[in-house]
C-alpha cells in the first residue's frame, strides 16, 4: 500500500506514500512557467539504500527513475539505519526520522539534488488519531528526501510485481519531492490510492498533464515526453 505520512520533517512537508491512504498536508505548488528551458539539465537522484534492502527491485528501480524525469540515479554504497529512528513498541522504524538522517547525514556528503532511502523494513509516521500507522514510504513535498520501504510491496506479489510497485512508489515519492501533490484520474502516478496498494498495480506509470506541468516548472526544464511507461524495458532482468 502507498501511504503518505503527515509526519513532521524540518526539510519540506512530508506526504504519505501507500501504507493504507493516500494524501497531503500543508501544500505549496509552483505554478506552471512559460518559459521552460527544451534541454534539460541534469537531475542528480541518489538512492541509499538503508539497513535490509532487497537488491533485487534495485535495478529496475534506477531504470525507472531514470525514464519517466530523466534524471542521472546514482546507487549508494548500503549504509546502517540510524538508531535514533526505531521505534521499539512496534520493532519498526519511523520515516520521518529517517528523512532527517538522510537529510543531515548523507545529502552534504553526496552532492544529490534528492536523495531516496530504500529499505526492507517496516517503516511507520503519525496519522490522524494513529500514533505508529505502517506505511509504505514517505517524502517531503518540494524539499530534498524520501524514503521508500518494500516490507508491504510482497503482499500477494511475486517478484515482477514487487519490482512494479517498487518502481511506482518510488516515482510517485519523487513527485512529491519535485513539489507535486496528489492528483489526476485514477490510473495516473499521482493520484491518491485511497487505501490499497492494490491502487498501485493499476498506475500506468506517467505523470499526469497538471501533476507534469508543476513539476517542470519546479525543475525549469522540461520531463521527457512518453506516450507510454515501457514496463517492459524497465523491468528487464
């Protein structure tokens, strides 16, 4: 499930990524520019992975990321999870802290435009009355961090399909990052899940026209123009 989180980060306003829900709080969205620059300039994303990580979803993820905004997907070298973000009455590990690792201790060294933390294990963040709610990632909307999780990616998925919605997830994290809320029809990469990461599995992949437009205004530039997510080329062995 994709769920985003209204927990607290000091880097932009983190959303939830499926975990049962979909939604965002305290959004700021640039509007479209007119005058957006034909040849993009180089969008660094970096991908650390955190702790347990399955390196299996690992290489269709960089190849995801790297058709829909083409961006340049540096693969960092595995790095602990910090001990400052578990939370010991769940045995699991709280997102938006892990942004604030991300943020502190790994961008300065890195030189990322945005950095996304991938990980194996549970990951949770505060919704609504729910103190510790499982989600799926979390992102901080216009700023630098996500952090994507593919403990809830296995339910009822073989392993095409954990690749799937492991390339999804994280490119819907990214929107966010690049200023995007949730929005669209049903089946666009920005629309809000509702509830189920089953919402995942029918995303086509692509951006839709308003999700697009704000965030090549956010860039300056404009995304790589696709009539279609080849999923077959992304998710190649």
């Amino acid at each position: 499930m994709r769920f985003r989180a209204a927990g607290r980060s000091r880097a932009g306003v983190p959303l939830l990524l499926f975990g049962l829900g979909l939604f965002c709080l305290g959004l700021f969205c640039l509007a479209p520019s007119a005058a957006l620059a034909e040849e993009p300039a180089t969008l660094d994303v970096c991908f650390a992975p955190l702790g347990k990580h399955d390196k299996r979803l690992l290489p269709s993820a960089v190849r995801g990321t790297e058709y829909l905004y083409g961006a340049q997907v540096h693969l960092l070298a595995p790095r602990p999870l910090p001990n400052a973000a578990y939370y010991k009455p769940r045995k699991r590990y709280r997102a938006e802290k892990l942004l604030d690792f991300l943020r502190d201790e790994v961008m300065p060294i890195k030189g990322c435009d945005l950095i996304i933390g991938i990980t194996a294990v549970d990951i949770s963040t505060t919704k609504d009355d729910h103190v510790d709610w499982g989600i799926l990632g979390l992102g901080s909307m216009g700023g630098t961090t996500g952090v994507v999780s593919s403990y809830r990616m296995k339910r009822g998925a073989k392993l095409a399909k954990q690749k799937r919605r492991m390339v999804s997830t994280l490119n819907h994290e990214i929107g966010h990052v690049l200023s995007a809320p949730h929005g669209g029809a049903p089946g666009c990469l920005m629309n809000d899940a509702q509830g189920t990461v089953r919402s995942v599995d029918q995303e086509h992949g692509l951006l839709c026209e308003e999700s697009r437009n704000l965030i090549e205004a956010h860039l300056g530039h404009r995304l790589p123009v696709r009539k279609s997510f080849d999923w077959q080329l992304v998710l190649k062995h």
